[in-house]
C-alpha cells in the first residue's frame, strides 16, 4: 500500500492539484493533455528511452486471439495519439479499430497518424461512451485509465461496451520495488519532471505524472476493483520489472 492508500483507502480517482472534484479533476487532465500534446510523442520516446515502444507490442501481442476473431472490434480507450491502437493494428490488419479520447488536440494527431487504417477516433469521456453496450470484443487503453476522475466508473463502462467473453486490457505505470524502486523513483519523480517541463514547456503535467502513478490502486487493489466490476479471469503482469503492467480481466 502506498502512503496515499494509507491515508485514504479507497481512492476515488485522479486528483490533479488543486481539482476538488470530479469534474474539475477531469478538466484538469483534459487541458493538461492538451497543452502538451505538440510534444506527447516525442515526450514518450525521450523519458521512456523507447521501451514505450516495447511495452505497446507486448501489450498488443497479448490478445492476439481475440485479434483473429471473426469481426473483431477493438476500442483503444484515451488513445492520445494512438500509438497503442497502432500496436494492436501491427499485430493484426482484421479488426475494426476505435480510438477514444476527450483531449482534442491528441485526437488530432491520432486522426493523423491513423489514416487510411480502419481506425475511427472519437472525442469522448471515457466515463460516458457514446458507445453501445456490449459491442467491442476487445478494449485496450495504455497510460490513460490511470487519470480517470473514477476508476469504478471507468471500469464499469468498459465492462457495458464489451461482448460476452471480450477483454480488457489495461496498460499503465507501476511502482517498482527494491534497490531498482529506489533508482528509478529518483529518475521518475526528480529527473522526468524537470525534463518533461523544459521539453513540453508546461509546468504541471510532467509533476502530475509521478503524483498520479503514486496515487494509482496497487495491482491486489487493481484486480480487487476488476473482480467488482464484473470482470473474471484478472491478472496482472509486470512489464520491465514493474516499471509497468498489464491488467487483463474478461467479460
Ligand atoms: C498518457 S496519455 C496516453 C495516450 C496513449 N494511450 C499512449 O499510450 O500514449 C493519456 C490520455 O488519456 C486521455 N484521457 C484521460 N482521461 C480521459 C477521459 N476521462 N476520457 C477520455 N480520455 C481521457 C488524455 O486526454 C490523454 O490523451
């Protein structure tokens, strides 16, 4: 448990600075992502040094079967720029791919970069999907469920969109343990803030980021929250020694 679980057991959701609820927290992450979105990708590649590359195929390879079913619908959720639907794509030409997101200067860039590539992006909040139930045999979002203003109600509306036996699969940061925890935890809290500020040009988001993984449930409590939503079958697989993760559950 982190010191923030500690003090607050059941957290509800993101909570940039200064967001006293729900709905200031979501503007919050939405102007954020917005003011640095001429920089996201390049952003990616330079803290990450490249393995975020790494960690979308990983990720997409997972669900390679669900991939090959006939019709197969895939829904990346807050796709940013839409590098991780793109993984999914690379892994198969089948599905139909949708990205979602209510930052519309990302949207932009995913419109570009997506093109010609039976990938549609909408603008939308991921807590009210404009969207039909039960219709996506797959869901993947990467790096962007984390800054849900409710993680219940993020969870809750993926398990409305996907069909009986579809997947989810959730991509984000975690928290890395022992003398690596400490290394990197010098890196992602000192060094990427400072880095991400001069490269993007705006204060907060690259301070928000170490703040909200922080916050971030723990994998037992992750999985505790999928089982309440509906999903079964849920586990979570560390990606570079926790560094990252993925969560899987099934509908
Ligand atoms: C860190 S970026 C990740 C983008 C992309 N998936 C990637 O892997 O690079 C997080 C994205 O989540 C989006 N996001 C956050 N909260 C959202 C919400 N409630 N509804 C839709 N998009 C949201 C942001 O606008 C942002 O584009």
């Amino acid at each position: 448990m982190t010191a923030v679980d500690q003090e607050n057991p059941k957290v509800t959701g993101a909570q940039p600075a200064g967001a006293g609820d729900e709905q200031a927290a979501a503007t919050a992450v939405r102007e954020m992502f917005s003011a640095i979105a001429p920089r996201y990708d390049l952003l990616n590649h330079v803290l990450s040094m490249n393995v975020d590359r790494l960690w979308w195929r990983r990720a997409a390879r997972t669900f390679r079967d669900v991939l090959g079913r006939p019709g197969a619908r895939v829904l990346d959720l807050c796709c940013g720029t839409g590098d991780m639907g793109l993984a999914v794509r690379r892994q198969s030409p089948n599905p139909e791919i949708v990205g979602a997101d209510f930052a519309h200067p990302m949207l932009r860039l995913a419109a570009d970069k997506t093109a010609g590539r039976n990938f549609r992006v909408i603008e939308a909040d991921a807590l009210r999907l404009p969207l039909h139930d039960a219709s996506f045999d797959l869901v993947v979002s990467a790096f962007g469920f984390r800054n849900l203003a409710n993680y219940d109600a993020g969870l809750r509306e993926i398990f409305r969109v996907l069909r009986p036996g579809g997947e989810v699969g959730i991509l984000d940061f975690g928290e890395p343990r022992g003398v690596l925890g400490v290394v990197y935890g010098f890196y992602f809290r000192r060094v990427l803030p400072k880095v991400g500020t001069l490269i993007s040009g705006v204060r907060g988001p690259y301070s928000y980021l170490p703040a909200s993984v922080e916050r971030f449930p723990d994998p037992q409590q992750m999985l505790g929250r999928m089982r309440a939503a509906g999903f079964q079958e849920v586990s979570w697989s560390p990606y570079t020694f926790g560094i990252a993760g993925l969560y899987r559950g099934r509908k």
